[in-house]
C-alpha cells in the first residue's frame, strides 16, 4: 500500500471543496469523487477537479465529504 502525504492530500482536497454541496438528498454532490488520477466535486451550479497526489493516482471510490 501505498503512503499518502495528508497535509498534500488535504490541501487538494481544500481545493475542490466548493463544488461540494449541501443538499443531502444528492449523493453526488455532498461527496468526493476519485478516479483517473484526479478528485471532483459537482454540485448542480459548480464543478471542480484537481490532480490527485502521485499515491493515490489508482484510487477510485466516492467519499462522503462531511467536516
């Protein structure tokens, strides 16, 4: 398995967070979406994408994106 620097995570992950939004009846747009080396956020008005860091550029899965 590969080591993941968090604070470099975190910071792209602070990055796509305004495409994250509230509405809890949307799975798709209150969570993270990795896949293809890049991590997205879509919440019906904006949509944002940010290169992953090289040890999770295989990783594909949604997660919750909760505080």
């Amino acid at each position: 398995m590969a080591k993941v620097n968090r604070k470099e995570l975190v910071a792209v992950l602070d990055r796509v967070s305004p495409g994250v939004g509230s509405k809890e009846a949307d799975i798709q747009a209150t969570s993270f979406l990795f896949q293809d080396g890049f991590v997205y956020t879509y919440n019906d008005e904006v949509s944002v994408c940010a290169v992953l860091p090289d040890a999770m550029e295989e990783f594909e899965c949604a997660v919750l994106a909760k505080d």
